[in-house]
C-alpha cells in the first residue's frame, strides 16, 4: 500500500512536470494559452524554463528506475527531498512576481500547483513515508 502511494505520487508529479516542460519547450504559445496565461514576445525564456520543468518531472523518473532495479529508497526519497526545495523557490518566485504585478494573476496557477506538490511530499517525507513500516510492537523493521 505505501509503496502503491509512493509510485503513484511520484509517476503523476513526474509524469505532470515532464509534459509541461516538454510542452514548454516545443510549443510555448501553445502551453501558454493551456494555462490561460498572456502569451509573451519571445519565447527563448519559455523554452529554458521548459527544459527545467522537465528535469524535474524526468527526475522522479531516475528516482523510481532505481528504486525498481536495486530496491533501495534513498535516490527516491533524495528526488523527493530536492525537489520539493525545487518547487518552494518557483512557488515563490512566482508568487512574489505576481504581486509586484510583474506577472499577470493568472500565473498563479504555478505556485498554488508547485505549492501543493511541495506541501505534500514534505508533509510525507516529515511523516516517515521512506521509512521502514513499523512492527506490530512499534519498533522499525
């Protein structure tokens, strides 16, 4: 069951950032009006966000072919711990930029998504999901 959980989350995180970037970097105006986002003059910067974005959801991936070939957790977890850093700081950024009004609101969509990814694998991480499971008398496997 916790394992199901673990895959399940990290192939949809994965799966979601690895077609946005992909989308971002190969059709930018077209990613763009996906998220009812303005489009913008020069797509250059679209497109290296977009292989960011992208690494990020692939990263899960690398994180999950290990786990499945040597069936150890830590490079899972290690995917988990950074890239919820990673999804903080574009949370932020994007947020902060939205209220210095250097960002239309309908960017907002980015941090409230990022935001929720970034909660919940931290909520998870801090709550033990890597850890062994517990033995009926409470002490670790």
């Amino acid at each position: 069951m916790r394992q199901d959980f673990i895959i399940s989350i990290s192939l949809f995180a994965g799966t979601c950032d690895l077609v946005t970037g992909l989308m971002l970097i190969f059709a930018p105006e077209a990613t763009l009006a996906l998220m009812h986002v303005p489009a913008v003059q020069d797509p250059v910067f679209l497109r290296f966000v977009g292989c960011f974005v992208s690494v990020v959801g692939l990263s899960y991936f690398v994180g999950l072919f290990s786990w499945w070939y040597d069936g150890k957790l830590t490079r899972l977890r290690t995917v988990w711990e950074l890239t919820a850093l990673f999804r903080l700081a574009a949370a932020s950024f994007v947020a902060i930029q939205v209220t210095k009004h250097a960002l239309s609101w309908r960017w907002l969509g980015v941090p409230l998504v990022d935001g929720f990814w970034c909660l919940l694998q931290a909520h998870l991480l801090y709550r033990g999901i890597f850890d062994k499971p517990a033995n009926e008398d409470g002490s670790r496997a």
